[in-house]
C-alpha cells in the first residue's frame, strides 16, 4: 500500500441542506476553521435568488461562483479534507445527487425552524442508495424553533434514520443558553463569535454540578438534567460502525452564524467521517489503496467564457496516484489521454497539481472527451458503477427554429446533455427530441447555451409527461410489443435505453399492473 499514508488522511464529504438551512454558512464556518479563509463572508452564497430565474447574468454569476467553490481543499489537525459543493436551487438537483456519488460521508444542515423540508428528504433519498455515512447539524438554534425531541423525532421518521445527539441544546431562541457535549461532559456557553480559535468550554461531569445552575439558571439546568437522563437512558455510546453503514447519524445542535456549536461538530467529523472507501466497479471492486489508478468523472462545468467551448470535468481520485502529464486509459472510448494542467480547487484560486491521491477531485480540461460516469484508468476496463440518473420532472419537445443550424442543435444539445445539464429523449416512431429537467430554469439556460454557444436557436413545445421510466425485461418480446404498442408514449434515452414516458401516475399504476413481465425503474446507471 504505497500511498496509504496520504490516503487515509483524507476525508471528502458535502454538505447538503434545503436552500436557506444554513449550508453556505457552515461552510464558511468550517474554512475559517481550517483557515482556507481568514473572514466571514468570503464564501459567496451560490443561490440564484428566486425572482431571477430569467435573469441570464444571475445564472452565469452563478456557474461561476460554484465553479470557484466547487471543491474546497482545508486542512484541520493534519487532516485533509476535500468539501465538494453542492447546488443549492432545486432546479439544478440533479446536480447534487451525482456529487453525493464522489463523496463518502455527507453533514445534513437542518433547519430548527423548519425541520425536514423537501430537498432535505429527496437528498436523504439519494444518501441511502449509497449507505452514505451521515453526521446532522441543527442549525439556527438562536431562533424559537421546535421542541428539540419533536425535532429528532420528526428527523427520524421522514428520513428513516436513527440519530445518536453528540450535544444537546440548553433552550432555544433567545433564552438559547449554549450546548452541554454529552460525550466531553462540557458545556458551551452561547455567544456570537467569529473567531475560529476559541474554545471556552466549561467541564461540567457531574450533572448535579451547581456551576451547571450558577451558569444557566435553576430552570434550565433542571431541564438539560431531564433531557440528559432521557437522552442517555436511549443512547449510550455512539456505535461508529453504524455510523459507517449509514444506520446511525450524530447529531449536534448549533448556530451557523454564530459559530456556534460547529467546532464540535468538526472534531467528531475527523475522529469519526469515513476514509476514501473502496468502490465497486462493473468487473470488480477496487480499493482504495491499490497502488493504481483509478477515478471517475461526476461533473462538467462550461467553461464561462462562451467562445471558448472547452469545459472542466471534475473527477474524482478512486484509488492509487493521479498524475500531471501521464497518460490513462479512458475506458468508453478506449484511447489513453494525459493531462498537462490538472488543477486543485481551492477556496478562491485554481492551482495546476503535479499529483492527487483517492479521495481528491481534480479538475481536468476537456475538449469534449468527456461524459458523465466516464473512468479513467491505467489501462484496465471497468466502470464506476452506482452513478444514477433519475427521472425528469418537465417535459418538452425540442424544436429546431433554423434548419440551416440543425447540425450545431444537435451537436449543442448533445454536448449538453453530456454534461448532465438534462436529458434527452427520441420518441420511437416519432424521432421527436425530448428534453426532461428538473426544473424550468435549465430550459432558459438550455436555449440561452445552444444560441450563445453554438449559434442555434430553439424553441421548447410543452409534452404531457410527468415522469420517465427505464425498462427492463427477461421477454425481449414483450418488451419490444410494449414500445410498439405505447409508440406515443416510449422513447429511447441516449444510450439507447429504452423508455416509458407515464402522462400520471395513474397511467403508470396501470401500466405496471398491466405488464407484470416488464420492470419499471425510476433511476437509471449512466452506463
Ligand atoms: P443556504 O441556502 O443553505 O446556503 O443558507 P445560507 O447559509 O445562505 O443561510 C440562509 C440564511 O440563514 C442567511 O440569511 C443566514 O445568515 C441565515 N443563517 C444561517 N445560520 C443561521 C443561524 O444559526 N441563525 C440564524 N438566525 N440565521 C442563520
């Protein structure tokens, strides 16, 4: 195990949140503490406001603020840790799933206000394909947010996750008091703090300490004593192997803008947050310490100026050593590619790196090399597998509006979608091009990319789908009658996949009944 030392060093992880949780504020947080940053507000917030969803220089603001934040490299007591970003407007979803396939271990913010919301739940969702380990931070503890056991309750349930409190909150909102460490036996009190090195904790083992009473108050004290029994009575030790297997999450309550409560969420990060894991590919699993190469990219950014058509694929060190100039097999188009300026992401500056190990991102510059889940590797054939695209949620007709351009759409629109920014479907029968998204706003960019890129203009005409689904079968023949039969609503993706295009649910409730023989899948493997 030649680069175990560097390897087991590392821990690459996302944070993911509903919008407005806190996610862009903890980050913050955490490389102040790694001292990436030296002041509050350097992390540039990379939402599109909602009222801007038409405004082109919002989005291109925003493509490329996250291509600065996309991984950002701090070091905390000689760990190296890698924090990919995600998204955080909805429509750019799908987005997010497939960075939470190059981490391996994500931190939840959850609103205390709040609670679960929607993107907390389907995030959750795509965590648990994965067994992806999770630590949850309830943040904005300095508002009136709910009952903190109706809380973890609620966690619980709508997430289907058992949690383990590291620290629990003495109060809330105003009367918040600060967050006594269950595991320390300490207490912090609440102040507003920026500073990333203080640590004013107070040791308090005994529960009945009166300094407890003397630095909350009678009432509160009282209480945490209560809520520490009940607590301690359900949980004990954290068990970190079910940590590991995505059964148990931690939890810590805190206050993001304040600082608050984030250092201890940090500390049991690096004790406990997963190593660089090994991966399963399509011929074997690889592990991470093999002294090979290997590694997979999950995202492709365009580049920003529009004339330049060369994008970044951001991809992520499976196992071995990557390095500058050395030439790796690139599996799906069976040619060897090497690199001169691979680069690092850091907080602000891009750096080209001489090398990278399992567990880093590297940025690659591509000039059209690269889809989606492509594998390099040093000469080996497999895929990564585990890299899922799910259904689109908005359908619409692709239509071309000047035919002398027709070559430019289509190689526009396929570029685009090997960057993931949608989907696209070819109706059977029809030869209609489909595009699916997530949200409305990747149509404008879409339209806004195809004419500012490759000078074609488009037009979307609105399809009555609701949903996509990949379909498999052991009876080639009825499968291949379905799609005959269901012209109107079947259609193949772009790696030729079959697909059933469902107008409602109800239509594909009865479908399903109707075809035992045929599977319906909501998500599908890149490959
Ligand atoms: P994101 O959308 O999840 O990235 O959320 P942001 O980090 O941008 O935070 C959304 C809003 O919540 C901002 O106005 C923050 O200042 C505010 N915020 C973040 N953390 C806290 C906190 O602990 N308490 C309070 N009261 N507000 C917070």
């Amino acid at each position: 195990m030649k680069y175990e030392k560097e390897i087991n060093r590392r821990k690459t992880f996302a944070i993911i949140s509903h919008p407005d949780a806190g996610k862009t504020t903890l980050t913050e947080k955490l490389l102040l503490f790694g001292g990436a940053i030296q002041t509050a507000g350097a992390v540039k917030s990379n939402k599109i406001k909602k009222h801007a969803t038409s405004d082109f220089m919002e989005i291109e603001r925003q493509r490329g603020i996250s291509v600065a934040t996309s991984v950002m490299t701090f070091e905390y007591e000689n760990t190296l840790i890698n924090l990919l970003d995600t998204p955080g407007h909805k429509d750019f979803a799908e987005d997010t799933y497939r960075t939470l396939t190059a981490v391996d271990s994500v931190i939840l913010v959850v609103d205390s206000v709040n609670g679960v919301e929607e993107q907390t739940r389907r995030l959750m969702e795509v965590c648990r394909m994965r067994d992806t380990p999770v630590i949850v931070f309830i943040n904005k503890m300095d508002r009136d947010g709910k009952n903190r056991f109706d809380l973890l309750e609620e966690i619980e349930k709508e997430l289907r996750i058992s949690l383990h409190p590291m620290t629990w909150a003495i109060n809330s909102g105003k009367e918040f008091k600060g967050v006594y460490n269950l595991h320390e036996k300490n207490l912090r009190l609440f102040t507003a703090s920026t500073k990333a090195e203080e640590d004013d904790t107070i040791a308090i083992s005994d529960l009945s300490d009166p300094l407890l009473d003397t630095k909350v108050g009678d009432r509160d004290a009282e209480q945490l004593r209560e809520d520490v029994e009940l607590i301690d009575g359900v949980h004990g030790e954290l068990n970190v192997p079910d940590y590991l297997s995505g059964k148990v999450a931690p939890v810590f309550f805190g206050s993001a803008v304040n600082n608050f409560g984030v250092k201890e969420m940090l500390d049991t990060f690096i004790q406990i947050a997963p190593t660089p894991r090994d991966r399963e590919t399509s011929v074997r699993k690889v592990s991470v310490d093999e002294d090979k190469f290997s590694g997979f990219v999950f995202k492709i950014h365009a580049n920003l100026d529009p004339k330049h058509r060369d994008r970044i694929a951001f991809m992520r060190v499976c196992s071995g050593r990557f390095e500058r100039n050395k030439y790796y097999h690139h599996v799906r188009l069976d040619k060897d590619i090497r690199f001169s300026n691979p680069y690092s992401f850091m907080a602000r500056s891009k750096d080209v790196i001489e090398d990278a190990y399992a567990g880093d991102v590297v940025g690659l510059f591509d000039t059209g090399n690269f889809k989606i889940g492509d594998t390099l590797t040093e000469g080996e054939d497999f895929f990564f597998t585990g890299i899922p695209t799910f259904s689109p949620e908005i359908f619409k007709e692709l239509v071309n509006k000047d035919p002398m351009k027709t070559k430019q759409l289509e190689k526009g629109i396929s570029q685009l979608t090997d960057e993931g920014v949608a989907q696209l479907f070819t109706q059977f029968g029809g030869n209609k091009k489909i595009i699916g998204c997530v949200g409305e706003l990747q149509f404008e960019v879409i339209q806004y990319r195809l004419l500012q890129e490759y000078g074609a203009a488009c037009e979307f005409r609105a399809m009555p789908f609701y949903k996509a689904c990949w379909l498999t079968s052991n009876d080639q023949k009825k499968l291949d009658d379905f799609l005959r039969f269901k012209q109107q609503n079947s259609a193949e993706d772009k790696d030729g996949h079959p697909v059933y295009l469902a107008q409602s649910e109800w239509f594909l409730n009865t479908e399903i009944t109707n075809n035992p023989d045929i599977q319906f899948h909501f998500s599908s493997e890149v490959h």
